[in-house]
C-alpha cells in the first residue's frame, strides 16, 4: 500500500471537486445573480469577494488539485517517459492536466482581475449616486460579459478535465 499516493490522489481528487463544484456554483447561480442585480450585484460581489474571500477559496482548491495532479503524473508516467505519456491512459491524463492547468491560469489570473474590475464599476456607480448613467451600464454589461465568457471557457477545460482524468485508467 503507497500511503504517499493514496494521500496525493485523496488530496487531487477532494481539491479538485471543491474547484469544479465551486466553478460550476459560479458560473451557473452566482455570476447571473450577480447580473440579474444590476448596481446591486457589486454587494455581492464586495461579500463574496471582501469578506468571503472566495478568490482565496479558488486559488487553494486549484492550486492543490494541480500540484497534486502533477506530482501523480509524474509518478505515473515514470519521470515523463514518452512511452507512458503516448499510450492511450498518458494522452488522457495529459489532455486532462493540460486542460485542468490552462483552467488554473486562468481562473487564477483572469477571474479574480474581471471581479475587480467589477467591482471597481460598481463603486463608480455607487460614487455617483442616483440612477447609472448609460455609459456605465455599458462598461458595467460589458465587464459582466467577460467574467461570464471566462467561466464559460474554465468551465469547458475543467469538464475536459475531469472527463478525461475519470476515463484514462479505463481507456
């Protein structure tokens, strides 16, 4: 029995649901909630950011499931053997890690960038007072559609991910 890896993949596996759960929470409730508000979404925003720190959440869960998914590969696949790496599990595993680290960049560098510049409209929103001018709407429409079509894409990549990681032993 391997504790070291039973514990790697207990480590990958638990971080990587609290990730992909938390990302499709997001993209599916919170992210058009926040939409649905208008001017009012920058509350939630300033909670789940401010006080919840949820950036902090993502970037630990995703942090852990990659490192923890790389070091797994790198026992798996021997140091980077090539024979390992191109068999059919390697492709697999490594379209999964690919996907699953292009996801962590992003998420980890863009996400949290847009919510701040959300956030920053919102408060330019706030500082004026009274009804948004149209100018602001637009920035603020438009701000929203970039963290939606990001969650989109991390969303994407972390499905690939998981489909590919929970098929490679099999396929």
């Amino acid at each position: 029995m391997d504790l070291l890896v039973i514990g790697l993949r207990l480590v990958h596996i638990v971080s990587g649901v609290a990730w992909v759960g938390g990302a499709a929470l997001f993209f599916f409730y919170i992210e058009p909630t926040v939409t649905a508000l208008g001017p009012d979404g920058e509350k939630v925003i300033d909670e789940l950011v401010g006080r919840r720190k949820v950036p902090i959440y993502f970037a630990v869960a995703s942090t852990l499931t990659v490192l923890g998914g790389a070091i797994l590969y790198w026992r798996d696949s021997g140091g980077l053997q090539l024979s390992w790496i191109t068999s059919s599990s390697g492709l697999f595993f490594t379209i999964g890690g690919i996907a699953a680290l292009i996801a962590w960049l992003g998420g980890n560098l863009l996400i949290p960038k847009t919510i701040g510049e959300l956030g920053g409209v919102g408060a330019e929103i706030k500082a004026a007072g009274g009804p948004p001018s149209p100018e602001l709407m637009g920035r603020m429409h438009a701000v929203q559609e970039k963290l939606r079509r990001i969650g989109l894409v991390d969303l994407v990549l972390l499905t690939v991910a998981v489909v590919t990681m929970a098929a490679a032993r099999y396929i």
